[in-house]
C-alpha cells in the first residue's frame, strides 16, 4: 500500500487526464482513464458499462460537438487502501451542435481503483448544475442534493 498523499496526488491527476484527453479528443487517453470491466459512466440520463461501451457513448457525444474545452477544478478525494471516492467541479465551453456557444458547470461524483498500472475511474456520474447559453442566461439547476 502506497502512502494516501500520494494516492490523492495520483487520482487528482487521473481526474486532469480525463479532461486532458477530452479537451484533445483522443479516444485512446480518455478510454485508459476507466478500469476495463465494471466501470459505469452515469451522464444525461444513460449509464454505459465497461470502458468499451463507455468510450462508445464518449465518441458518440463529443462527435456532436465541434469544440470543447474542459476545465476540471481542484477535487475532493478519500482513499481507503485501494478505493476511493471522489468530487469534482466541471467548467465545460463549447460549440454546441446548433453552432452556439454553450456553457456547461456541474459535479462528477466518481468512485476510483487502483490497479498494476495505477488508478482508474470504476464510476463517474454527472450532474449538470447548468447548461445553458455562455451568458448564463438559462436556469440553474443548483446542486444536485438541494433538488431532491
């Protein structure tokens, strides 16, 4: 077992990567970010498993959408051994499909892993805080406890 400050160091850099690989559309970077077999990508209303299926939707998505830049924040990480959880903060801009700009913030609740080859998201689910025009014209949705 390796010690938790670097544990959190090293799952703060996954949570970078996975923007990383979003903001250069590689496929291959963001698909390594997910633990290969019983990992769930909770977003919109859909919930792929596994990082095939998981990449599948990612492609579907971002193909929608001719520019993206994701900017995580810093998070809030708890390991035990060789789980942890995590939450993360999303700025996200973008063109969206109608050619529009589109202004994204929200929260990613996200279990990790460990394996041999380091730490792996085994879940991210999403909840978008707002969506809407950059402008922030559109309505907030708040944090997604306080709507329930």
């Amino acid at each position: 077992m390796s010690d938790t400050s670097a544990d959190i160091q090293a799952i703060r850099n996954l949570v970078a990567r996975y923007s990383d690989a979003v903001n250069r559309r590689d496929s291959a970077a963001w698909g390594d970010c997910w633990a290969e077999e019983g990992s769930s990508w909770k977003i919109m209303g859909m919930a792929p498993e596994g990082r095939a299926g998981i990449v599948d939707l990612w492609e579907q998505l971002m193909g929608g959408f001719p520019f993206v830049v994701q900017m995580p924040s810093e998070c809030l990480v708890e390991v035990s051994g060789d789980t942890g959880t995590v939450r993360a903060y999303l700025t996200e801009t973008g063109k969206g499909p109608d050619g529009k700009g589109l202004l994204t913030l929200g929260v990613y609740h996200d279990r990790v892993q460990r394996d041999p080859d380091g730490w792996r998201f085994t879940e991210r689910a999403f909840d978008s805080m707002y969506s809407g025009p950059t402008d922030m014209s559109g309505e907030p949705a708040g944090f997604p406890e306080d709507r329930k």
